[in-house]
C-alpha cells in the first residue's frame, strides 16, 4: 500500500497536495512532494488555537475558566471595571467604549454567543457574525480614537477567525477536541487506513480526469454526503466523549476536505 501511494504521489502533483493535509501518512517519496506540509499544518494550529509547542494553548486560553476565576479588565475610557464574561464593548451606560481584545477564558462558542456543541446551525452562525460585524464595521468607528479603531480592529479579526473555524466542519471538530484536551491533527501523526488512502487516490484521478464542471460538480457532490456522513458520526463519539473512535474519523474528514478544496480549485483545461 505505501509503495502504491509512494508511486501515484511521484506521478500526481495533485494528490501529494492532498497529502499536505497529512504528511505523516504517507511514505518518506510521498512527504518529500509536499513542500507546503507544515505552512498548512501551522495554519491549522493557529486556526484551532493550538500552541507552537508539543502542549495546546487552546485549552489554556479558549477553555471555560474556573467558577470566581473570571479575569476582570478596567474600560480605557471611563475606568470602569468589568467582572465576568467578555465583552466587545464597555457596558457602562453612556459609554460604549472598545475593550481591550483579552480573549483568555472565552471560546469561539462564547464570542459569538453561542450554546457550545459541535452540532450547529450554520445560520445561527450566520446571525451571530452578521451581528457583530455590524457593531464592528470600521464606517460605524471611522471618527473615534485610534486606540478605539485599533481594539475594533482585532475584535473583527477574532470574529473572523472563529467563524471560520466554527463554520468548517474539520477545523470544528478539531477545535471540539482540543477543548476536551485532545490534541489532533498532528504534523507528525499518521493515516493507516488503506482504504481512505485509495479512496483519495481514485478521487484524485477522477479529479485530474475531469474535463466538465459537471463531473466536478457530481464529485463534490459525493464528497459533500461523505462530510455530513463523518459529522454525523462525530456528534454521537463526542456525545460519549469517545475520543479514540473521534480520532480516524478526524483524520478522514481531513482528507476529504482537502480533496473539496482541489474540486473548488478546478478549472476547465485548456
């Protein structure tokens, strides 16, 4: 099986990329083709929170903190302190000022102001961005300080960042997981299903093959039921806090968004 998969990577520029997602499944021929491996891989950390280092920052800063345990940050404004949750704005009537952007103890759940689970609504999801981006939007902050433009600034920004973790299905179930202190999606972890392996290699191929939108468009398609499929089975191991059997599925669903993002990036050849 790793000699096939040394061989179709040598030969398939495409498929190696799709072994970016996961370099440590593949043989050391394979891993040498995908160059981007650990940028993509770094880019997945910071977008789950993860630490540069062997431990995960993610649950020392997005974790839910300790009952009297809430930090408490003093408005630049009025002077006001403010005990409990975060909040993008000063509370205190009349002012309305930008809060320092601290987001330690508050999750990407918490930010938008939603019930943590993995299961979600991506329209809740919707709502709740459109909402803040509104509050956020520079034209509302355009005449204020620079101090008030700048903390607007990266409050977008970290309203930016969780939705799109929050909205990916991998990198949620990813997030979901390191939450509950499991680390994943490892530069150095390993894929030994055989059968996911040629089931990328075969894609891959029908991808390279392709010579109308509308074959790409059935192969989505599929791919799209195998993602609702994964999540589905991801909600009920989470449900049991059954990480082990979360794990591969992970890393399946890994794979296959990177095969999405390739039919995303197709076009017709010329």
């Amino acid at each position: 099986m790793r000699h096939a998969v040394s061989r179709y990577a040598s030969r398939s520029p495409a498929f190696a990329s799709c072994l970016r997602a996961c370099p440590g499944s593949a043989p050391a021929a394979a891993r040498s083709a995908c160059s981007g491996a650990r940028l993509e891989a770094g880019l997945t950390r910071r977008l789950l929170g993860q630490g540069t280092r062997g431990g995960s920052s993610c649950r020392r800063a997005c974790s839910t903190p300790a009952a009297g345990a809430d930090p408490a940050s003093r408005c630049w404004s009025c002077g006001a302190e403010q005990v409990g949750s975060f909040s993008f704005f000063c509370p205190t009537p009349g002012c309305g000022a930008a809060m320092e952007a601290d987001y330690r103890g508050t999750t990407h759940f918490e930010l938008l102001g939603l019930t943590p689970k993995f299961a979600l609504d991506l329209a809740e999801v919707d709502k709740a961005y459109k909402d803040l981006q509104r509050k956020l939007h520079p034209d509302r902050h355009a005449q204020a300080e620079e101090r008030q433009r700048e903390r607007v600034d990266a409050h977008s920004a970290r309203v930016n960042e969780a939705v799109a973790t929050l909205r990916s299905p991998l990198l949620r179930a990813g997030y979901w997981m390191e939450l509950h202190g499991v680390r994943v999606l490892e530069e150095d972890q390993r894929i030994d299903d055989a059968a996911t392996m040629m089931e990328v290699m075969e894609v891959s191929e029908e991808i390279e093959e392709a010579t109308s939108q509308g074959a790409i468009d059935r192969l989505a398609s599929d791919n799209d039921a195998k993602v609702s499929e994964i999540e589905g089975k991801l909600e009920a191991c989470f449900k049991k806090e059954d990480w082990a059997a979360g794990r591969p599925l992970l890393e399946r669903l890994q794979m296959l968004t990177r095969l999405r993002q390739r039919m995303d990036e197709w076009r017709p050849p010329s």
